[in-house]
C-alpha cells in the first residue's frame, strides 16, 4: 500500500485485483476458512508473508473483501461474475474512482496520460507534499495510469443502439492507437470506437437494426 500526504492508494494492478477477486468468488466460494491454501492460490508461500499481507491491504483497499475476514464483498461478486461487460465496466469504474487519490487526480487531469510535469503539479497540490510528491511522482504516476485505463467511458448504450449509427462514442477527445480501434464508415458518418466487447455489441446493434429497416 503507497502513502503521500494523508492520501493512501493500492500499488496493486487492477487486473491483478480483479483475478485475486475471481479466485476469492469462484475457487473459495466468497469466503476463506483457510488462509494458507487461499495465499498459496494467489502465488505467496503462506498467509503469513509480508507480501500477502501487503496485497490483502491492496484488496481491501479497493474494496473486494470485508476489512476484517477473508470474505468477498458485492464489488468482488460483480468483477468475478458480471452479468454483462458495461457492468463489469462500471464497477471497474467505481472501484478505481473509490480511492479518493486516484478520484481527485482524474478530476484536475484532462488525459489519461499525463506527463510527468503534469502530474508532479497536481500531485503535489494534492497532497501538499512537496518532498515525496517530487521523489515519487514517476513511480505514482504509473500506478494511475495503469489504473485509469481501465476506465471505460461511454455514453448511454441503450440510447446509441437505439439511435442506430447517428450516435457513437466520444473516447475523451483522445486518440487511441490505430490498432485500438474499430473504424466504420457509414455513408458519411465515420466511427471511431474503442475495440472492446461493449463497442462490439452496440456496433452488431447498429447492423442489426439497419439490415432491419432495409
């Protein structure tokens, strides 16, 4: 678990957070009568070791288990067996924007890659730790970036699919990498979208609806 000012923030990554609460959900069925066997899963030598008992704190931190027992909270249920990837999405978002850092950082930066200058500025004025937030703005940095990816921001999908190919998403004003990206060109209408199995369903959507009113 990192530290700056009075702000603490999980090191762990996202997608290791959510196989640990996959493992919690479905392998132990939501709650650990053995500690041993539960950390030997995960990777660590027993429940014991420092850095099992620094990635409890990390899960616990992004709220997937209950702050005293082994048990797995709504949030961890959600990630391990989402009913459809915009609720996966969704919790994904809430998890991350829960660690009030993490929170007030997307709320001051306009990207979600920052220089380095950018975020040593609103760190700082963050935290109003000046000495760490110089020394481990670069090591910060990278955890949030890496956390802030997994944001997926969409506009209302029920109201696109509806809307067929007049609405598509706006991906933060940003442009991803070519190699991202789903490209469609409807008559005059060009659509950028995220390649992610929510775009894919309201592009499949989109076909759908057109070939029906053909």
């Amino acid at each position: 678990m990192g530290k700056i000012g009075s702000y603490d923030y999980p090191e762990l990554s996202v997608d290791e957070s959510i196989r640990v609460a996959e493992t919690l959900v479905n392998d132990f069925q939501k709650n650990v009568n053995d500690t041993n066997e539960f950390a030997s899963r995960i990777g660590h030598k027993s429940s014991s070791s420092g850095t099992f008992l620094v990635k409890m704190g990390n899960i616990r931190k992004y709220g997937l288990m209950d702050k005293r027992e082994y048990r797995a909270t709504k949030r961890a249920e959600v990630l391990a067996n989402p009913k459809t990837s915009q609720e996966k999405n969704q919790e994904i978002k809430e998890m991350i924007l829960s660690i009030p850092l993490f929170e007030k950082l997307n709320n001051r930066l306009k990207t979600k890659s920052p220089t380095i200058e950018q975020f040593k500025t609103q760190l700082i004025e963050i935290t109003g730790d000046r000495e760490r937030g110089s020394k481990e703005a670069e090591k910060i940095r990278k955890i949030y970036i890496d956390a802030i990816a997994h944001i997926k921001e969409t506009k209302d999908i029920a109201s696109q699919t509806n809307n067929g190919a007049d609405n598509f998403f706006n991906m933060d004003n940003e442009q991803p990498n070519t190699e991202d990206l789903i490209l469609f060109k409807l008559g005059k209408t060009n659509l950028s979208l995220e390649k992610n199995d929510a775009n894919l369903d309201v592009l499949i959507s989109i076909l759908t609806n057109l070939k029906g009113k053909k």
